[in-house]
C-alpha cells in the first residue's frame, strides 16, 4: 500500500488551524520570525498532541513584514544561530506539554534558498543535528536541503506540493511568476495523486519530471483550505493510499 505524510504549516494566524489538525498527519508550527508567538505556539502545540499529530517547528528569516518571503543574504553562521534559537524555543513549549519534537521545516524563502543553496542549506541542517540528531528534516524532494541533510545523518522527508507549479529543474515556480500556484483544486488534486502515485509531476513547461513524495505539503492559509484537505482525504481513501506521520 502506498503512504503519504500529510503536512500543514500552522500557527500562522488561519483561522482553519483547529479543523486541519483533524486531517493533517503532522504541523509545522511557526516560530516567531515570520508568524506566530509564544502563545501560538503553545496553543498550536496542544492542539496537536490531542490529535495525534506530529509537531514540527517552521524556523524561518526575520521577516514579519512580509510572512517570511523575502529573500536575504544572511551569513551560514547567522541562519545557523536563528534557526537553532526557533527549534529551541518550539522543543521547550513541545516538552514541557509532555510531547517531543519530530521534525523540522523551513519555511517561505528560507526553505526556497536552502533548496539551491549548499551554503544555508548546511547552515540548517547543521542547526537541526546539534539541536537533536534524532530529529527528521523536511525539504524539497531532490533538493541541496536534503543533500545537507543526510551529510549530517539525520532523517529526511522528501517534500511535494499540491497546490505549486514546478518547474523542469525540479524546483518550485517563484511565486512572482505566472503559474506558482494551483488555484484550480482539481487540478491540485490531480498533481498529488500523480506525484503519490507515480512520482512524477508535470512542470509548467509540459515535461513530466521525477520526484519522491514522501510529505506532502496543504497550504492551510487559502481561503478553501479545510475543504480542499477533506477532498485530498477521501482521495486518499478512495485510492487505498495510507495516511502517516
């Protein structure tokens, strides 16, 4: 039977948190730097744990203003130091609520960078060993994230995307790009099966490249959200494609 992770990034101000966590299989809880606050995290962390999922922390760049999204050209030793600092803080509030820390993924440019930039991509990786060998980092199938990754040894995920176009080289469309997000959920939910299924998925250019989908990502701050989840669910269902953390 095939399985698939499926993965939300919470704690971001959606309103739709609560009802995802009902779904999704494991969170990726903001940590500060460009959403969220203790409270949240808290709130988020509990929330989790009542329903069975996998709490992951979603370090990102200082950048509130614009949710993560800018790009910067911070030195390793400063992306080190700020993403050991937010899984720091997410592994206390985890611990002390009587849970661990599972996973790690950046998020927003941090995780765009880092997926072709050996530099940051060792920076995180590194952050994410010294702060707990055991813990499993997320990043984009086939990317420098999870290259660094397993030169440090620890566990990876392999990240695919429903709702974002691809492009030939594997990686994601820009956002400042026509066709970087799947708007249509059929066709969202089209790709999914195919990169499930298949592990392929079609790039915006027409060619079907290979990817392994091993998470799979369901942006939870689109207005359609939560209805979109129940759809990928009973997809899933309906396919014999088994759920798991």
């Amino acid at each position: 039977m095939r399985q698939i992770d499926l993965n939300a990034d919470l704690g971001e101000g959606s309103p739709h948190d609560a009802e995802l966590l009902t779904l999704v299989t494991s969170a990726n809880i903001a940590c500060g730097f460009h959403a969220g606050d203790a409270i949240t995290m808290l709130t988020s962390v509990r929330e989790a744990i009542r329903n069975g999922v996998a709490v992951g922390a979603h370090p990102s760049f200082p950048d509130r203003d614009n949710f993560g999204r800018t790009a910067m050209s911070l030195p390793p030793t400063t992306v080190y130091v700020q993403t050991l600092y937010q899984i720091g803080a997410l592994a206390a509030i985890t611990q002390s609520q009587g849970a661990a820390l599972r996973h790690v993924k950046p998020h927003g440019m941090l995780y765009n960078q880092a997926a072709r930039d050996p530099l940051l991509a060792d920076a995180i990786a590194q952050a994410v060993f010294d702060t707990d060998p055991s813990l499993i980092l997320v990043g984009l199938a086939g990317s420098d994230l999870i290259r660094a990754a397993e030169h440090y040894g620890l566990a990876t995920r392999q990240e695919v995307f429903a709702d974002r176009g691809y492009q030939a080289d594997g990686s994601l469309v820009p956002r400042t790009q026509s066709g970087a997000m799947i708007e249509d959920e059929d066709q969202a939910l089209a790709q999914s099966l195919l990169m499930i299924e298949a592990g392929e998925v079609q790039a915006v250019t027409g060619e079907r490249i290979a990817v392994r989908a091993q998470t799979l990502c369901l942006h939870g701050d689109g207005p359609h959200a939560l209805a979109f989840a129940r759809r990928l669910r009973q997809a899933f269902d309906e396919k014999n494609i088994n759920i798991i953390a």
